[in-house]
C-alpha cells in the first residue's frame, strides 16, 4: 500500500515520547498493564526498561527510535490493517515499523494473549 511521502515525513518527526502515554492509556483502559507494553516493546525493538525511559527523556523521533532499534526478526509476522493500512503492503521501511508498534499494542489492549502478540 502506498503511503504518501507527507504521511511519511510526519510519522518520521513525530516523537515517541508523545504516543507512549496513548499506548499506556490504551491498554490500560482494556485491564492491561504498562509492563506488558514495554514487554511487546522490548520484544519489537530489543530496547530493555531503562533504554526505553532514556528514549523517551531525550523526546527521540520515530525515526531515531528505528534506527537504534534491533528490530525482531519475526516483526514480518505481524500482519493486518492499522490506522487504514494493511501493515504487510506499507512500502516505507519506517512507516511500516511504527504501524507494527501500533498494531501488537493494539492486539495488547484488545486481550489477545501475550504469546500470541509475540510471534
């Protein structure tokens, strides 16, 4: 699916520290916990409790928060539609990485177990 390059541009900009708190809000309102999403967190993007807090301090763009990242090699698995967009035919590298973060935070909040949202 093709994205636009503004669509790109704005998702490459936008700093993680100002989505995490709608991740945490999300899950929780669902009966979730914030530690389950750093464990999914962690599980994407190799990032430990301590990284992710100092990621999240130094206000890092998505784009910066990528390109640090060790990005799991089963990330490929996460598959479906997120935000519009089928996440297996996002072109941009990137966009397709925030729109996995998106959708295993959303399969978090919506009670699908744990080692399912892990692949």
């Amino acid at each position: 699916m093709k994205t636009t390059s503004e669509h790109d541009e704005r998702i490459a900009k936008m700093t993680f520290a100002s989505v995490y708190p709608h991740y945490i809000t999300k899950v929780e309102k669902k009966g979730r916990t914030k530690e389950e999403v750093h464990q999914v967190i962690e599980w994407l993007t190799s990032f430990d409790d301590n990284l992710l807090q100092e990621l999240i301090n130094d206000k890092v763009t998505f784009e910066t928060f990528f390109q640090k990242a060790k990005l799991n090699p089963n990330a490929h698995l996460i598959t479906g539609v997120i935000c519009g967009y089928r996440i297996e035919e996002i072109e941009t590298p990137l966009t397709q990485q925030v729109r996995y973060l998106d959708k295993i935070v959303d399969e978090l909040a919506k009670g699908r177990k744990m080692e399912k949202i892990l692949r």
